[in-house]
C-alpha cells in the first residue's frame, strides 16, 4: 500500500493481528514481509522482554538504582524501530529499551544509566541514539532539530561531515518517541510545529499507555485522540494497534518512506500499555485495577506476534528455542555488566563540564582530592 | 591599558558602533565556518529587531539564518539538535526576559549535554541576548539575567561592553567549544567606538584593566562599563585614582585579573545593573574576601539595581546605576571607617 493511502488522519487503529494472533481481514491484506524480517523482529522482542525483566530483577535485588520498565511497550518500540535504517537517528524518551535493542545498544552500555555511574555512557552519535530525556516531552525538539540540519544537508552537502562517515546513501530521518503525558507539554507542541513549519523528516512516536504514573490518559487531553492533533500542525496523524508489530512495522515504514522523500513529519499515536509500574519506585495498584492489568495481559504483544507468527508456520520451535537463548544469554550478559559496572571516580564531576576546565575547578578539585584522601586514610583496615 | 574609549564614545560617522560590530562578526564567521547557521525571530529578511542580523540572508541564503516560529524553547532546543547533528547554531533570543521560556532548554540540557554524554558531545551553541535597561522600553525588555546562567555550570557567559569586544568576543564564541551565553547591552548598541573593524579577537575568560589607578578598584562589566569610567574621571579631577577593571567574561570569572589589581589598591565596588542579591557582585565580593581579607582596607561595596523587578521606562534612570552612585561608594571605600563609627 503506497502511503498516499492512508490519507492525513487515521482514526481507527491500524490493525493486522488481532489480540488472539489472527490476521484481521483476509491474509492479502497483511504486509509484505520476509520471513527473516518477522523472525528478526521476534527474537528483537524477546531480548527485550528478557533484559526489561533482568532490569527490574537487578533493581530488587540492588544492582540498579532505578529502572523504568517498558513491558507491554515492546511492540510497538521494536515494531517501529525495525522499520527504520541504522543511519537515522533515535530520540528516545526513557522507557524506549526496545529501541535501544534495535539499534544494538549493549547492555554494558545501557547499565551506567540505571545503575548511576553515568547518566549516560552511549556512543551517542555513532548510534545514532540520544540519551534518555528525563525532563519529560523536551527531546522532541531535539529530534526536530536534527532533523533539520539533516534536511539542510540534503539542500547544501554536510558541512560537519557527520553524514559522510557511515556512507548513508539516502536521507536519513529522525524518529523520537514520548508517552501520552508529554503530549501536554509545552515544548511537544513546538516541536510539532517547528517540525511542520520546516517541514523536516521527523517521526513523533507518542505511546499512548494509557497512563502518566497514575495520571490515566483522559486527563491529558479533551479532543478525541491523540493523532487528531495532526490536523492543527498540518502533518498527518496516524493511529496505530501498538500492540500489534506488524500494524507498527508497516505503518512506521510508511512514515519513514514519507518522511525520507521529502514528505515531512508525521505523528504516530500508538495504542499500547505500561504493564508495569512508571519506574521500580512505583506501585501501580495504587491507582489502577488488577481487572484493567487483566484485560491488557490478554493484549501483551510478544505472545500475540508470537501465536501468529506460529500460525504461518514462519517460528518453529526450533527457531522459538534459539530467541529464548539468545534472550538468556542477552539478559545474562546484563547481569555480568551490571555487577561489573565500576563506579566513576568522584573526581569525574570535573571531567566534563566544559571542553577545558575553568580556573575555579582546581581549587575544587583539589579539595575533592583531599577529602577523598581522608576518606582513605579514615576507613578501618581490616 | 587596553581598549580604553573614554566615556561617552565618539559621535558622527567614523568607527564603528556596538550592532555593527556584531553584525560583522556574524558576517566574517559566517564566512569562514560553513557550519555557521543563524536562527532567531526575525533574524532573516528583517535582519533582527535591532538589525544585528542584518544582511546574513541575503549574503548567506535561507538555509544559513532563517527565521523560526514564535517559540523560544524551540528555538534553544531546534540549536541543541543542530549542534548534536553537526553545526554551529547562533541562536537570537529577541530581548532579556524572553529567555525564560527557553530556561528549561538551556539549563537541562544546552549546559549539560557534554557532562551527560561523558564528554562525548559538546554543544557548541551560541545565544545572543540583547539584556539590560535604560532604552525605555516597556515591561520585560530591561532584565538583567546573567547570575542565572553564570550560577549553570556548562555556560560559558560573556558580556561585552566595548565595540571592539563585541566583535572580538563574539568571533572568539563561535570559535568555543561549548555553549555560550552572549550577553549584548542594548543600551549600548548604538554606540559608536573609534575602532577600525575587523579587531584581533581575544580570548574568552580574560578580564581587562580599562583604567589604571591605585586608591580603589571598580570592577564591572557590560553596559554599567561607561558609567564607571564616567565616575573614575570624576574622581581623577578630585583627587582619587579609580581603577577599573572590565571583567568582559563572567564565567569563568577572571580571578586572577581582579585580585591582582584589588590587592596594589586595598578597594573594590562592584557594579553592575542586575539586582544586587546573588548578583555577579556577590560572587566577586565573596572571592575578593577569601583571597584578600587581610590586604583590604575597607568591606567590598556593590553598587547594583535594586531588589525590585525592574522599574517602568519613566523612572528607570533614578533605578538604574550611575556614576553618582558609583562615586558614593568609592568614596565610601576611600573614607572607612565613618567618622562616627562609634556610635554604631
């Protein structure tokens, strides 16, 4: 379906799968996809699911300062990731673990952030990921930003040679993802505008979870949806099952086509759902009931792609058994980092604040040095 | 002795005025560094309010300054992602106050993005910001908001007062490797210097003794620079023999510039527009007593605006420091302890 059908808004939500893993409509109305591409995005989904629970595993038992689970966002973070080149970029909100899977960040990479060695230790331009964002809707701009310069290069060449290392032979896109909550802040609608006024190739990714920590979704907002939004910045708006990879994959491979010919932005609005708690420091019975965790279980994305994907006949058990040892072995490869990680030297504070030192941190500096030194020699030697 | 213009500039058309010498500055970078890209409200085909941008559409083309929407957190956040792309964003903030709604772009994460990433990406962004009072403009045109930025670490702030450190200081900016906050005194943008543009371009962080006296030291910066040398002039017919010292970079602070002179005089006034609690005077007193308690021969004075929001345009004079106020202190500093300092 060239993206020309989908028209400015899209209401109903795009759907392929069912919550039970049965093609919607008859099988010549799912996408094209190649067999390797489905498995990919399994074992894609696994490794995820897997390293979410090693994550909050690690938290409990200590490892981790704080952990942000994205169970139930699976699908829809690695259906639209996957449908992105490796030379487009990633603006991520917090919670985008799928994402960062994706693009092969690894989990020693991905440990300093939750652990609080580092706020972030990604090799964030070769990635071509951002850190996460923690005051919450302000990457979009960000994302926005990029895309810009991304679209003057297109105009006038690369002046920073960024573009010319990974030789990307076409355009590259942006793709930035927040949740309902940040839809109400101010600086999502300047991104939304920027980005429309521009007209840069820039995909916002908004997962609806239906809840902004124990704000439900009907308090963000009074219009009818999210994607309506669109209409007001004259980008098309497009909701989608976000539980349904295949409805993510196809319908974001058709904003990235747009966005990639010079179409412009696009606003996906994502159905989907925080399984979990907001972060591991909240308790989601607090505000929500065990019937509505219920019913969105039924939905979990993983285990529909699955039961359709074994429907076709495209996962044996055979390949099933090879993404849960790939999950393992991804979700022990964490562990090992997580225990590894070093804590930074305290005097790091200084390191990065500015290319070159200003004179008052010697001073500082040294105070901190000696300090520590008490620290040293205070402690009791056994 | 560096730079020293006298007090009032000259008048007619020879030199050059404080605008023009932005205006160029943005015109010979542009020129050298293909990166440059300029963004602003009104910066393209109007050339900006105060026309600093003028003529950098028309040399450069719309993809090297264009305007933005009427957002300023955009436009902060639009220069964060350019900078993480690759380019040299100049961002205009129209006036002083208007910073504010960026506050969040520019503290969370223009000052942190290289401590964020562990020193992997610098942002290397420039913010012009026309700041300060006495043009009699209406409400929210007049602020003074550089102790916000100097008390973020990740800022580098510098605050020109002279045309040819606005030229100079600005070529040095978009020469830095982190993001700069490029405070212009717009009170001052149509004065004209006897400098012949382009100057050599100095270093970023180094203050300079713009008048050299040996009773008392007035350090300032920006637009209170001429007011101060107004009163060192005054004082030199009296008698007393101010040195001023142009901090021109108000972070980093140049430390060793001001000791070095508060230490031959014994003196300091501090003097600048901003409100005088936890202003940059403060921070200059603070320092001036931990290093030179015992060589100083009276308290660190401030001579500063009020603790008030600022004043409406027809009463901003008697709010606004000037050189009477000045010599108060100075002479304050030069007479302690009081006569009557008993019966206190």
């Amino acid at each position: 379906v060239p993206f020309g059908d989908l028209g400015d808004l899209v209401v109903d939500p795009i759907q392929f799968v069912d919550a039970d893993g049965h093609e919607v409509g008859t099988t010549r109305m799912l996408p094209v996809m190649a067999d390797d591409e489905a498995l990919r995005l399994h074992r894609l989904l696994v490794v995820t699911r897997a390293l979410d629970q090693e994550f909050v595993r690690l938290q409990r038992q200590g490892a981790l300062g704080v952990y942000a689970p994205c169970a139930g966002q699976e699908g829809a973070q690695v259906g639209t990731a996957a449908a992105l080149a490796p030379t487009d970029w990633i603006v991520p909100s917090y919670r985008e673990l799928g994402c960062a899977v994706v693009r092969g960040i690894t989990p020693a990479e991905m440990v300093p952030t939750w652990r609080g060695t580092w706020f972030t230790d990604i090799d964030v331009r070769r990635h071509r990921f951002l850190p996460i964002s923690v005051p919450v809707g302000t990457s979009g701009l960000h994302a926005a930003g990029i895309a810009l310069g991304l679209k003057l290069d297109g105009a006038n060449g690369d002046p920073s040679g960024t573009d010319a290392v990974d030789g990307a032979s076409e355009p590259a896109v942006v793709a930035t993802y927040f949740g309902d909550g940040a839809t109400s802040e101010g600086d999502v609608h300047e991104a939304f505008n920027v980005a429309s006024v521009f007209h840069v190739p820039c995909i916002f990714v908004i997962q609806n979870n239906g809840w902004a920590i124990s704000t439900p979704s009907r308090r963000q907002y009074a219009g009818p949806t999210l994607a309506h939004r669109s209409i007001g910045y004259g980008m098309p708006g497009w909701r989608v099952d976000g539980n349904d990879v295949l409805a993510c994959w196809w319908t974001m491979g058709q904003a990235v086509a747009r966005a990639r010919a010079g179409g412009g932005p696009v606003l996906l609005e994502l159905l989907t759902y925080r399984m979990g708690p907001h972060t591991t420091s909240d308790d989601p019975s607090r505000y929500r009931s065990a019937g509505d965790e219920a019913f969105w279980a039924k939905t979990d994305p993983i285990a529909r792609y699955r039961t359709f994907l074994e429907r076709r006949g495209v996962l044996t058990a055979e390949r099933a058994a090879e993404h849960a040892a790939a999950a393992a072995g991804a979700a022990d490869s964490l562990r090992a980092a997580a225990l590894a990680a070093a804590d930074p030297s305290p005097l790091e504070v200084f390191d990065h604040v500015y290319a070159s030192a200003p004179p008052s941190f010697a001073a500082q500096r040294a105070q901190m040095t000696a300090e520590l030194a008490a620290w040293r020699d205070a402690e009791v030697k056994p | 002795v560096t730079g020293a213009t006298g007090t009032t500039g000259t008048t007619g058309t020879t030199g050059a005025t404080m605008i023009s010498a932005i205006n160029r500055a943005l015109h010979d970078a542009m020129a050298e560094d293909p990166s440059i890209v300029v963004l602003g409200e009104d910066v393209g085909h109007l050339g900006g309010v105060f026309r600093a941008t003028e003529g950098l559409q028309d040399r450069f083309g719309e993809d090297r300054c264009f305007d933005t929407p009427l957002a300023e957190s955009a436009i902060v956040g639009l220069s964060v992602g350019l900078a993480i792309q690759g380019r040299r964003p100049v961002a205009e903030i129209q006036f002083d106050a208007f910073s504010f709604p960026a506050f969040e772009q520019i503290v969370n994460h223009l000052a942190k993005y290289r401590n964020r990433t562990r020193g992997r990406v610098g942002l290397p962004v420039v913010i012009r910001l026309p700041y300060g009072g006495g043009i009699g403009a209406i409400e929210l045109h007049s602020d003074s908001p550089e102790a916000y930025f100097v008390h973020t670490p990740g800022l580098t702030v510098v605050a020109p007062a002279t045309v040819a450190d606005a030229y100079s200081l600005l070529r040095a900016s978009l020469r830095h490797p982190d993001p700069v906050i490029f405070l212009e005194p717009k009170s001052r943008y149509r004065h004209r210097d006897p400098v012949a543009l382009p100057v050599v371009t100095e270093p970023l962080g180094k203050a300079v003794v713009r008048r050299a006296g040996s009773d008392c030291t007035v350090v300032t910066y920006g637009p209170s620079l001429h007011l101060v040398l107004d009163a060192a002039a005054i004082a030199a017919t009296e008698g007393h023999s101010v040195e001023v010292v142009d901090l021109r970079t108000l972070m980093p602070l140049d430390e060793e510039t001001v000791l070095e002179s508060v230490a031959r005089t014994g003196r300091c006034v501090v003097v600048h527009e901003a409100p005088l609690t936890l202003g940059v005077g403060a921070e200059v007193a603070a320092r001036v007593n931990e290093a030179l308690f015992d060589r100083l021969l009276a308290p660190v004075l401030r001579v500063t605006g009020y603790d008030t929001p600022y004043p409406p345009a027809r009463i901003e004079r008697q709010w606004l420091p000037d050189a009477e106020r000045v010599l108060d202190a100075v002479y304050r500093t030069l007479t302690y302890p009081p006569r009557h300092s008993g019966s206190r």
